[in-house]
C-alpha cells in the first residue's frame, strides 16, 4: 500500500505523489476565500528553525530557505530572515548563504548574541509575525505579545505551508 499523508488545508488523505499538486490547488482556494491569516504583510523567519526542519542528518538546509523565501513571497508577504551567526559553519551550502546574506536577503544575528532574540526584536520593530515551529518559552515573560504572532508551519516539497 503506497504512503498517504494529510493535506494541512483540508485533512483529506492522498498518496504522497497526489499530495503537492493537491496542496497547490487548496492553496490557491483557501488564499481566494480570505487571503493570507491576520492583516500583518511582514513575518520574521526564523531562519535557523526552517533550515533545520527535516533536514537529514541533523544538517541544516540552504534549500529550505530558499523555498521559505518564495512560498512567503507568493502568498503576497514580505519576510525578513534571521541566521544565527554560526549557521553559515553548519549549513549544506555556505556560499550560497553568504551570497544570500551579501545581498541581504538574509540577515546575520550578530556574533555572540541569540538569534531568537533578534528575530523577536525584528518582529516587534516591524510590527511583524513570527514563522517559526520554535515556541520561545524563554522570552514569554519579557514579551507577552509574543504567542499571538507566532505562525507555525509546515515545509512540503512545493513549500512553506502557514497554519
């Protein structure tokens, strides 16, 4: 029996072949029935948090971001990425990272300090959500805004998905 798995849209089961083209067309309704959650254009990335998500090996993917970056851009938002500053050391593809952060599609955290602080700060300045599946227990004190503007997602071959 072949793998199935849920759209995140709908629910519904489909075989993993069936399932991006499926999660396109959902996509593409859920986006005309309402457009995109909340009324903020802008999300902070959590950089290092998408890179590593599904990553093999525990190494994190340049690739993710990537394709973060082109998800949120279609679905009409402008997204600010954050990198720790010791990403670049771990990450598949470092050159493609600096060039990225050299063109500032990226931005670096600066060294020694916590990303996660960065981004929230980012977020805060900007008025911005968070996508992130980190849940910054940390930091909820200090920012209790905090939990209502965090986006979890979900990364599927054909994207981010935003639930």
């Amino acid at each position: 029996m072949p793998k199935r798995a849920r759209c995140p849209h709908c629910d519904r089961l489909f075989t993993r072949d069936r399932l991006d083209d499926h999660i396109r067309k959902c996509r593409a309704r859920t986006t005309n029935r309402g457009g995109v959650r909340g009324t903020r254009k802008v999300v902070v990335v959590d950089g290092n948090n998408v890179a590593h998500h599904l990553s093999p090996n525990g190494v994190p993917r340049v690739a993710n971001l990537v394709l973060a970056q082109s998800s949120l851009l279609k679905a009409g938002l402008r997204s600010i990425v954050v990198v720790s500053a010791a990403l670049k050391h771990k990450i598949d593809n470092p050159e493609v990272l600096q060039e990225m952060i050299a063109k500032r599609e990226v931005i670096e955290a600066p060294r020694g300090t916590d990303d996660d602080i960065t981004v929230i700060k980012l977020a805060q300045s900007n008025n911005a959500d968070i996508v992130s599946n980190d849940r910054f227990l940390g930091f909820l004190n200090r920012f209790p805004w905090l939990q209502s503007r965090l986006i979890k997602y979900r990364m599927t071959p054909s994207g981010l998905i935003l639930r």
